[in-house]
C-alpha cells in the first residue's frame, strides 16, 4: 500500500502541478466506534516500519455514544510496542486561519478536489463493474460515494470559499497600496 500510494501521490503531483506527499492512510467506521481494532493496529504497524512518521486516520461519520448524539469523529492514531493503540494528537486549523502563502495556489486545490471527485466516482464504477450492478453492493458503493463526497465538501470546498471570502479585503488594500505606491513612483 505505500508504494502504491508514493506512486499515487507522484500522479497527483503530475496532475495538480503541486508537490504531493502521502503521510498515511484512512478508512472509515461508518456505525461504530472510531478507535482502531485489531487488524487496523496490525496495518499500520507495518506501514510504520517502512515509513516511521506515518499516521492512519479513523473517520466515524455516523458514531453515537451517550454522551455525542450523532458526532463526526476523526481519530489519528499509530502503533505502539506490542501492538498497543497510541492516539496522536491532531489539529484541523480552518483553511481561513492559515497564512496566505502556506497555501496550494486555488488552481491546485480545484485541480486536487478534480482528481478526488474523478477517483471516487471511478471507484463506484469499478464496484458497477465487478459486482454486475448487484443491489446491495450499488447500494453501499452510493453510500460510501455520498460520504467520501460530503468529506471533500465539508474539509476541502467549503473551507477553501470561506478563505477565499475573507481574502478579498485584504487583496482590496494591497491593491489601493499598489496603485498609492506606483502613483507615488510616477509623480
């Protein structure tokens, strides 16, 4: 799976024009508890031991407890000596948070959500065709298509617009101090 995902990660760069960098893998749980089992820690224990950053995410879209009726959960997690789950602690820092230029240019970000957008639908269609357009099997495809969907939307779309909103004013002043600057140079 790493090497596939190094070779994915290359495509991606040839794609968007921007350097890709895979630094773990998720999957979901779509109605249960967003921790890693057994095989989840087995997994990623061996990613660890070609890769010793790499981190795999848990997304619980649907997961409800007595205390969080309806949560989204994303857990980041690596294994420990022995097989033991170790949580790693992560931030989601509003895209509008960020300094301007630690961001992709917009065109790499439209670009991305192009290739993940084409990936997952492309994904539904390999289940269409090696499942015979089975019901049940279409049936969890579309779900797992609307969730994968939502994700994009929700991480990367909307964040990204809200950004781009409140850049505006500040590229408005940049502007009125250029045009002072260049008025100033030409007087």
């Amino acid at each position: 799976m790493l090497a596939g995902a190094s070779d994915e990660a290359e495509r991606y760069t040839k794609q968007v024009g921007h350097h890709t960098r895979v630094i773990g893998w998720y999957h979901s749980h779509p109605r249960i508890t967003p921790y890693p089992s057994q095989v989840d820690l087995r997994s990623q224990g061996s990613y660890q031991q070609m890769e010793s950053g790499w981190v795999g995410l848990i997304f619980s879209v649907f997961y409800s407890d007595a205390t969080n009726r309806n949560s989204v959960s994303i857990h980041c997690f690596q294994t420990g000596p022995g097989e033991t789950h170790e949580k790693v602690e992560i931030a989601i820092v509003p895209v509008g948070s960020m300094p301007l230029r630690s961001l992709p240019p917009c065109e790499v970000t439209h670009r991305l959500l192009h290739v993940f957008r084409s990936e997952v639908n492309a994904a539904v269609e390999l289940v269409r065709r090696r499942c015979k357009d089975a019901p049940d099997a279409m049936a969890a495809a579309f779900s797992l298509q609307e969730v994968q969907l939502y994700t994009l939307e929700k991480l990367i779309a909307q964040p990204t617009l809200r950004h781009l909103r409140a850049c505006i004013s500040y590229m408005e002043r940049e502007v009125k101090r250029l045009e002072k600057e260049l008025a100033a140079q030409n007087s």
